[in-house]
C-alpha cells in the first residue's frame, strides 16, 4: 500500500528552532525589520507607478522609535502594508515570503526590474528572539480596514481590527 501524508508540525517547536538556528546575534532583528520595511515601501512605489489607484507618496520613510521605559522599539513604515489576507499568508505561515511571492508575479509578467532584500519568509521571525510580544499594524491601499497581527511566538497569533491612519506598518 502506497499513501501520501503531509507532514505534522508543533508549531512552537519549529518557531523555536527555526529562530534559534538560523540567527546567531540576537541584534540581527533590528536589520531584519527595517529590511521588510524598505521592501514594503519599494513594492509601494513600484505599484504606485503601474496602478491608478495607489498614489504617489511625496515621501518615503522608515521610522524607528524607542521607549525605554516600556521597552518597546517601533518600527513603521509607509510602504504597501497589509491586507487580512496578506496578514495571515504572510506572518502566519512560517518561511513564507511576501517578496518572493511578489517577485514571482513580476516574472511571470516580464517586469522583474524590482530589487528586494528579503525573499526567504523567516526574517520577521527574529523579533521573537528579543521581544516577549510582537505586534504589527498594518493598513494596505487595498483595504479600508487596518489590522493588528499580535503573538507572543508561540502556538498562536491573533489580528484584530484597529484604527490607524495612513497606509504601512
């Protein structure tokens, strides 16, 4: 008898690993997630040139603000943010990337002239190497709504529907 199975995963175990095996500096996060910052804003500008209903922003930026107090470090961007969707395909599914997947559809309709850093899915990942808790807000252009991706990195995550100005996370 001949049967295909999909493999089982505990999800806590693999984040665990998963984070713990590929980043050696605890430090790397920080780089990581301005990385996936510049690529949302340049998968903004690059869909702001093709697609009417995403405006040109005058201004790109990366912020990184600290609270020492609270011991929060925020990182925002003004780039393309996610969908609900987006949301859960993305940072729900473990060494998923939104890049790559994006540079994918670009070749297959002949404009792969984008340049993007993070293609692997697994970059995000390395906050939960420093942080008790992660949470990301996010607006897309392509949705009304903006959402709060929250996990402590292990078994589960939550997304919530929040308020928030302007599109980026």
């Amino acid at each position: 008898m001949n049967q295909t199975f999909e493999f089982k995963t505990e999800s806590k175990r693999l984040l665990d690993l998963m984070i713990h095996s590929i980043y050696t500096n605890k430090e790397i996060f920080l780089r990581e997630l301005i990385s996936n910052a510049s690529d949302a804003i340049d998968k903004y500008h690059f869909l702001s040139l093709s697609q009417e209903e995403i405006q040109t922003q005058e201004k790109y930026e990366i912020v990184v603000e600290t609270n020492e107090k609270k011991r929060v470090i925020t990182i925002s961007d003004n780039g393309i943010g996610m969908t609900y969707e987006e949301i859960n395909d993305s940072l729900g599914t473990i060494a998923k990337s939104g890049t790559l997947e994006f540079l994918e559809k670009l070749k297959k309709e002949n404009k792969n002239d984008l340049q993007t850093i993070g293609q692997f899915g697994v970059g995000f990942y390395s906050a939960f190497m420093v942080a008790k808790k992660v949470e990301v807000d996010t607006k897309s252009p392509y949705s009304k709504e903006a959402y709060r991706f929250s996990s402590t990195g292990e078994d589960t995550y939550q997304i919530e529907e929040i308020k928030k100005e302007g599109v980026g996370t």
